[in-house]
C-alpha cells in the first residue's frame, strides 16, 4: 500500500491509490494518535466505502473520496453541527463551477443535490472520551466522474454538468472553504452555518416524507434546531424533532 504525503495549507493530505474505506482507515490510525488534527485521508477508488445507515458506497476511480481528521474541543452535542458546516464547505466549493446557475441543493443531514440528483454524502464517525471528542473522521464522496445507477435516491456526477476537474484539484477547493468556514465557527458558532446551510435547503419550507426504516411520516420542512435535527410541521401543527432518517 504506497502513500504519498503532502501538505495543503493547515492539512496534512495521505494520498492512497485504493483503500477499503477511508473513513475505516483514517478512524484506525486517529485511535492510535498516528494522524492528529487537520489530516487527511484521500483514496482514488475504494473497495469496501461504506455510506450512511450500513449502505455501502461506490467507489470507482475518478470520483473523490477523502476522510478528514479533526480533534475539536467542543462538546460531543455540538457534533452534527460540524457535519452540516462540512456539507456546507463542499457546497461553496462547488458552486463556483456552475458557471450559469446554482443547481445546488442540500438535503437534510448530509447530501448535496445538483438538480434534485444526488453528488454527493457525508458519514461522520467519532471517538468519544466521556464528555469529550477523542477524534471526529468526516468522510466525503463526490461524484465527480460517474455515479452509481438505480440508486434510492436518483444520483448524478460533475461531468455531466460539463464540468472536468481532478478530485486532487475538487479537494483543495473545498479544504479551502472548509478552513474558513470551521474558524467562523470556532469563533462566533452556530448561526452562520445554519443560515447557510437553509439558504440551500432542499424542501425547506415544503411539505416533504421522511423514512425511519419502514416507517414514513410527512410534514412541512419549518427549521434546523441547534443540535442539526430537523424539525417537521405535522397536519395537525405539531412540531416533531427528527435526529435520524432519511428524506425523500
Ligand atoms: C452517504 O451515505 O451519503 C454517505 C457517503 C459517504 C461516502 C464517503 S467516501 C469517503 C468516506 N469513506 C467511506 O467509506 N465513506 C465516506
């Protein structure tokens, strides 16, 4: 397994050809203190990648894959908030490719649509000690290339927006953002990344269905509480908090 090892601005990039998964990787040497804060582990194509809820997630060369290390030192409560700001850092970093419009969507937790067609996740995984973050590993999958075909939810890649870029050149872009975005964060909190992030909600504001395994319920999209759960109007106008499931 050959890696070569750059740096980008505050991150410590660990490039790989093919991994099984780079969240498992980059998971296993943070338990050992091998990587520490701002590193990165980027694979070309992975052999086992692994998506949210036990799905799994294709991973053929041409698309980029990468799983980011943080140690911050804020409370494990606050950490769907880092998730949703991650989200967000992809979206800028993509957008400036669409030249014309702004096809972009984020559906909720941790998708990124381009005209209704997912691109890409997001699967967060952390070490917890007591009340404290050890590590957080935040792994991303943009289809750049090509995407998987007869998916749940229908799903697209960058190139058939006519765009060409290299997942290399993809991840500095948003690294770029994600360091801008996270130090806003660190210094003045929540509230600008939730602004954000429901400035390009998908089915805000909308009647939408969200799914717990066989289980669906329907309401109206009205906000993002401080914790990231998602909060649905019912019919009969009350309000329920949803921290896990899916949104169609
Ligand atoms: C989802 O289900 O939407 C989340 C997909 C996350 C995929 C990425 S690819 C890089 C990292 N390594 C993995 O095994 N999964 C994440």
């Amino acid at each position: 397994m050959s890696v070569k090892i750059w740096s980008y601005k505050n991150f410590l990039i660990h490039e790989f050809e093919l991994l099984s998964s780079t969240n498992s990787y980059a998971f296993e040497l943070a338990d050992l203190r091998k990587i520490l804060d701002c590193e990165v582990i980027l694979a070309h194509s992975q052999d086992a990648g692994k998506g949210r809820q036990g799905r799994s997630w294709s991973s053929p060369k041409g698309n980029l894959y990468f799983s980011l290390v943080l140690r911050p030192k804020i409370s494990p409560a606050k950490i769907s908030q880092i998730s949703l700001l991650a989200i967000v850092a992809l979206r800028n970093a993509i957008a400036n490719l669409f030249t014309r419009h702004d096809p972009l969507r984020l559906k909720w937790p941790n998708d990124l649509l381009i005209e209704q067609k997912k691109c890409a996740g997001l699967l967060l995984e952390s070490k917890l000690n007591g009340n404290e973050i050890e590590f957080l590993v935040i792994g991303i999958g943009l289809n750049i290339d090509s995407n998987p075909e007869n998916t749940i939810f229908p799903s697209t890649n960058l190139k058939n927006f006519g765009i060409t870029i290299s997942p290399e050149e993809t991840l500095k872009k948003i690294l770029d953002e994600f360091q801008k975005s996270y130090q806003n964060y660190l210094d003045f909190g929540f509230a600008g990344v939730r602004k954000s992030w429901l400035n390009h909600a998908y089915g805000y504001l909308e009647k939408i269905t969200v799914s717990f395994g066989k289980e669906r319920i329907s309401g109206i999209f009205i906000n993002l509480d401080e914790d990231g759960n998602l909060l649905l109007q019912l019919d009969e106008g009350k309000v329920i908090k949803v921290s896990a499931a899916d949104v169609s």
